[in-house]
C-alpha cells in the first residue's frame, strides 16, 4: 500500500514538472514575440494575411522583398521617405526595385502618406505610439528597434527573404550585384576593417540581406529573446554581444559584414562614386540634419551621373557631406579598426 501511494506521488510530481516546464516555455516564447507574428499564426490573423498579401504583390521571383519602416515624422511632405524614394528614381538600376519595395508603417498618418505615394504599404498595429520622431537610446526608441526586429522575423517565418533598409539610406545603384551570393544574413558596417568574416567589424543594422531558412529564423528569435538578458541595449548593441556567441555558430548562419566602399555612410565615407550602392545618414542626430545632408548627396550623386554619364574618369571627390551633420559627427571608433585575422580571403 505504501509503495503504491510512493508511486502515485513520483507520478504527480512528473506530471507537475512537466507542466511546469510547458508553462515555462510558452512565457518564454510569449516574450519572444510580443506583437503577435508567431510561427503558424499567420492564417489566423486578418493583419497577418494582410502582410503575406502585401508581401507577396511586392516579391521579387525568388521571394525577396526590400522592406522600410517609418513613422509620421519620417513620412511628412519634405522629410525622409521623399528623400529616399527620389533616391530610388535616380540610381542606377535602382527605379524597377521600387516595384519590390514594401513600406511598413508604425502609425495611420504614415500609412496614408504612404497610400498616397506606393503601392505597397503595410501598417502595423501599433495605434500612435511611436508616431513622432523617437530621440536616440529612449525607452520610445529602443521599443520601435525591438518591435521591428520581431516583424522582420515574422516576415522570415512567412518564407520571404528580405533586404531592409532604413529611410535615411539613399539607394544610388542596384546593391543586388555587390551582395554575397552565398551569405544567409550579410549586414552594412558603420566601420569596416577589410575582412566582411570578421566579426570585430561593427555592424549596423539599418541595411541587411537576410535569406529565409531555418537558421535565420532561429536566429531572429534568438536576437529578438536576448534583449532580455541585455536591457537597455538595443538592437544592434545585442547583436554586437550575440553575434559571435556558441548559440549562432549551432545555427550554422553565414554572417558577413558588407565593405563600406559599396554600402558607405557618414561614418566611414565611400572614396569611389562609381562603387557606392547606398548612403546612410549614420553618425548624424537629428531629423532636419540627415534631411539637409541626405539632399546634398543627391545633388553629388546626379553631378556624376551627368559627368560622361555617370562613367567619368576622374571621380567627383570629395562627397559634400556629411556638412550639416558634421557637428554631431563621431569619428569611428578605434577598436573597430583592428587588421584582419591572417588567412587568405575568399
């Protein structure tokens, strides 16, 4: 009798543990995905079908979409998103990408901005809260960051690979032919050491190439998860801390960091208008700053393309700007420049 009443209790206590270990692991994975894009919810939820809609009018054949998000301080009349699509208009081979550009709006005035200029547009619910220009590392700021890592991987979990772009970068040439081919998750640098397999480079996650398999879906929780063992940090300091980590190495991601000399930005200028693909307004603060300089760099941008077509032998040197922007300039930080590891680069 004894032995029998010893063996019920080990079995509710197994079933205890067990249940424990379940309501565990769906907090966790709540936390990971707070805004709803969870895998196999897609077909459940009238916004999700709107996103797999809009994402797959705007596809390219391969499933790759270039994606943007914004808020209204960004896509009012003579602010970025105007900057950023002329950009697109007159790059070279850049006005046939507009046609596979998908606008994410983080509140309705942007939405109806965007209504108005694109056809593709897609609005998160996410009511007014970050509709006007979030200050740099505040709470506001560091939510938008994080909220738009977990709608990217929702996007992956859709099947679609994605290059995402902040509106601050101007698109100057097709960047499609400068990309790793064989890269699952490739990202632009605010400064670059010459090695694109080193990971002291110092990524910045305003522009990246991010294929959709396993491992980048992994990974994308797994970043998206880490901002709580880091709190405070957004998301590109965690991917600073995650990037080299035992964990991203088992997903077996291709991860490489893409030359400045094609995807500059006002931290580490392009010397070469003939190789440059995009321009970030990095290293700048301030809205009317970026909007000042980013508009300089047009002008730049179509003097060369007016010099012999864009194929001068002499090269418009130096870029203008950063001008306005230059007082809040910062110069690239020196542990970031350390030489490659030894090794023969392929």
């Amino acid at each position: 009798m004894e032995q029998k009443f010893i063996s019920r209790r080990r079995c509710g206590l197994i079933v205890l543990l067990f249940l424990g270990v379940l309501v565990s692991g769906w907090v966790l994975y709540g936390s990971a995905y707070p805004f709803g894009f969870r895998p196999g919810y897609f077909t459940r939820d009238n916004s999700n079908n709107e996103l797999e809609r809009v994402l797959k009018k705007a596809s390219m054949a391969d499933k790759t979409v270039i994606i943007t998000a914004l808020n209204k301080a960004w896509a009012e009349p003579g602010s970025l998103l105007d900057v950023f699509l002329e950009s697109f208009r007159i790059g070279k081979g850049t006005q046939r990408l507009l046609n596979h550009l998908v606008i994410v709006s983080l509140d309705q005035k942007a939405h109806n901005r965007c209504l108005s200029l694109h056809p593709h547009c897609y609005k998160l619910d996410a009511g007014d809260k970050f509709a006007d220009a979030a200050y740099f590392m505040t709470p506001t700021y560091l939510e938008m960051m994080w909220k738009r890592i977990s709608f990217l991987s929702s996007v992956l979990d859709l099947g679609y690979n994605f290059v995402f772009t902040d509106t601050d970068i101007m698109w100057l040439q097709d960047p499609f032919p400068r990309f790793f081919p064989n890269a699952d998750f490739q990202i632009s640098c605010d400064q670059f050491n010459g090695n694109p397999y080193d990971h002291r480079n110092a990524p910045n996650g305003g522009f990246k190439y991010v294929k959709s398999n396993n491992g980048t879906k992994t990974f994308y929780r797994y970043w998206y998860a880490s901002r709580l063992k880091y709190p405070g940090k957004n998301e590109q300091e965690v991917l600073n801390k995650i990037k080299g980590s035992e964990f991203i190495a088992k997903t077996r991601v291709k991860m490489m960091f893409l030359n400045t000399a094609n995807f500059g930005g006002f931290c580490q200028h392009s010397k070469d208008f003939k190789n440059i693909c995009t321009l970030h307004a990095n290293c700048c603060f301030g809205l009317e700053s970026k909007i000042i300089d980013l508009k300089i760099v047009l002008e730049d941008w179509k003097t060369f393309v007016a010099s012999s077509h864009g194929h001068a032998s002499k090269p418009l040197l130096p870029w203008r700007a950063p001008k306005n922007c230059s007082t809040h300039y910062q110069p690239p930080d020196p542990k970031h420049t350390l030489p490659p590891p030894p090794g023969k680069l392929t």
